[in-house]
C-alpha cells in the first residue's frame, strides 16, 4: 500500500523508535513512583530534553500529553477563564473549535478570521482588524490540516505582542516539518503538538510548551507533593496528572533525535518534492482541480485536491482499491473548508512523509488520471 494520510498519522516510523517501545515495555517502571523507576524517570527528562532543544524552550516548560487535542484544551482552559473573546484564524482544526463553542453558554465570543487560500498579508490584515476590536485570547494554526497553508506564524506572534493578546499556537502540522523558535516568540503561551505525526512517534502521545502559566485539565497523583490537596504550583508536573505514557514517550524521544538529525528543512524539502511531483504530473488535466500556492512558497508538502462535480470520499475510496490510501472530506476542519470554498464536497488530502518514495508520486498521478477519464465516461 502506499500510504499517504500521514498528516492524520505517520505509519511509517524510524526503525529506533519501535524498539525503543519494545525496550520501555522489557523495562518499565513508573516514573517518580517507587525504587524501580530510574529507566522512566532518565526516559521522560531525556524526551523533555530533545523536545526543548527542537523548539528553543527549556526541559521544564515541555509538558508530555496524550495527542495535540489533550495540549490545546489545557491551553484554553487556562486561557479561556474570564475571557469574553477569542480570536481565531478561519483554518482551525475542531479541537480549537469544539472547546471554544463550548464556552460560548458562558459568555466567550469566537471571531473567525475569514482570508482566502495563500494569502499569507491578507490574512494578517484582517487578523490586526479582529485584535483591534478586542480580545483576550488568540489560537492559531502554524499549518492548515487540510491545505498544508502556512499561516505567518511569527508575524501573527508579533501582532498578538502589540495588542496585549496571548497566543496559543496549533503546531499539529508543523512539528518536525517547519522550524518553530519557541524562545523567538514573544506572546505566545503555548504551543500544541502531536508526537505521532511529523515527530514520528507513538499514537497516544503530544507535547504542550508552556511558556506561560498553565491551569491543570486532570487532578491527581504525580509522584510530587504528596501531602497537599492540590496539584504542584511548577511546571510539567502541575499539568501531569496520572501514570505517563513511558512506552509512548521512549518512541517519541527516538522520533525526536530522528527529526533533530534530518532537521526540519530536509524532511519539508522532501515532502515538497513529492507533491512537486504530483503537481507536474497533473499539470495538464484541468478536470482535477488541485490547492496549491505558486511554488508552494506557503506551502508544505500537504495537498488537497477533487475531481470536478466529484464527491471527495469517493475519490478517496477509489483510489485506495487502487492501493493508495489518503483521506476524503472534511477532516475534521470545516472552518478551513468554509475559508478555501470546499464545504461542499470536502477534498481528497494527500499528505507524504520522510519515509514516502517519490516514485509513488507518478502511481498516483495515473490514479488519478484513471478515476478522471471513468468518470468522464459516465
């Protein structure tokens, strides 16, 4: 199969990333509970480590979470509380969205800013005329889920420093793929990540960089602090409650020191290849109408495209009788479909990894070509 979905989960992992989860399942141990926990305790500082050394922060700011979803409903809800409005750019994924509108009986505003596909200024235009009207909070995508847009992330940084707004930054699609200086930022307060997309690790593990203060989502034990009613007043251990993921996070550090060894640079470059690749290959069937910024300039290697008058889902169902498996409709993101005009029939995602070939760019070109000329057949 060739797999190209990996903007909802790499599946392929470097090869050190699965033994490492075999190690942490020979060894064990809880991290901060009991005389055996030395293994755990050296695995998650070690992680914290590499993480920090990624994103320009410090060990103690990285805290470990279950998947991006469980990182920016802590930041939120240690955002949200008091706040009246919130500004948000028109390509969040529905983990900004839900928490938000669940708020909104409580009286928080949501303001979309609504821009065009690859318009990188106009955006920013209209994100400084929603700051101006107000708000106590900002969330922001480095990369659209469903385009591979890369919104100004620093400069929306910068906007947010000269309103007085904290900034929470959705690096879902960024992480291991786009260089990101958490130390360069100056109002945001946290950054969100999944470890098992471009950070090559586990499902079930996410990062959050506090760089602000943060409010606990779960309450319990943490292996610190004992005696006290509530959770630890310092940073990661306030926002960890529970046993961690030590299986998870042993593949997560050896994903890390795979991304840190390529570098972000050359993972992008290659995925950029690939859909340049595509993109060629397309070029001269104009029945497949393609989302792509003029020599990706800001762009990733992600890709959306559809069939005219097609359904996206049956597209994506074609193509994976045919071996290829990417990922049809909406994805979890119907405000980037809204801004891009795809509400409709939603688009086929194609998304490489490091690990994906460049020759199966041209499997899928004829894949698509077939699907194409059936459909004009019917």
């Amino acid at each position: 199969m060739i797999y190209l979905d990996n903007a909802a989960t790499t599946v392929e992992k470097p090869p050190k990333v699965i033994r490492a989860v075999e190690e942490a399942f020979r060894r064990g141990g809880n991290a901060g509970r009991g005389e055996g926990s030395g293994y755990a305790g050296e695995t998650l500082l070690a992680c914290r480590t590499e993480a920090a050394a990624l994103f320009g922060t410090r060990p103690e700011r990285v805290a470990f979470t279950f998947n991006a979803t469980h990182a920016l409903n802590i930041a939120i809800a240690s955002l949200a509380r008091g706040a009246r409005r919130a500004v948000i750019s028109g390509y969040e994924h529905n983990a900004v969205r839900r928490p938000l509108a669940a708020r909104a009986e409580a009286g928080l505003e949501t303001a979309v800013v609504r821009s065009p596909l690859f318009e990188p200024e106009y955006f920013l235009f209209m994100f400084e005329r929603a700051l101006e009207r107000g708000a106590d909070f900002a969330v922001c995508t480095h990369v659209s889920n469903v385009f591979g847009y890369i919104l100004p992330i620093e400069r929306v940084d910068a906007l947010c420093e000269r309103y007085g707004v904290p900034l929470i930054v959705d690096a879902s699609q960024s992480a291991g793929v786009l260089p990101l200086d958490a130390g360069g930022l100056r109002a945001a307060r946290f950054i969100c990540m999944p470890g098992h997309k471009s950070l090559y690790g586990p499902q079930g593990t996410g990062l959050l960089i506090c760089l602000g203060d943060a409010e606990p989502l779960l309450y319990g034990g943490t292996g610190q602090d004992s005696r006290a009613d509530g959770m630890p007043d310092y940073l990661p251990e306030r926002l960890e409650a529970g046993t961690q993921n030590l299986h998870g996070i042993a593949g997560l550090l050896e994903g890390i020191r795979y991304v840190r060894r390529r570098t972000p640079e050359a993972i992008l470059a290659h995925e950029r290849a690939f859909t340049e690749r595509v993109l060629d290959g397309l070029r001269v069937h104009p029945e497949i109408k393609t989302y792509s910024a003029r020599g990706l300039f800001c762009q990733t290697g992600m890709l959306s495209l559809e069939l005219r008058g097609g359904d996206s889902e049956t597209l994506a169902h074609e193509l994976m009788l045919r071996g290829i498996a990417t990922r049809g409709g909406l994805h979890c993101a119907p405000l980037a479909h809204e801004s891009a005009g795809t509400s409709e029939r939603g688009t086929v995602r194609i998304s490489p990894s490091d690990f994906t070939r460049l020759r199966d760019a041209d499997t899928l070109v004829d894949a698509l070509r077939s699907a194409a000329r059936r459909r004009e057949m019917c």
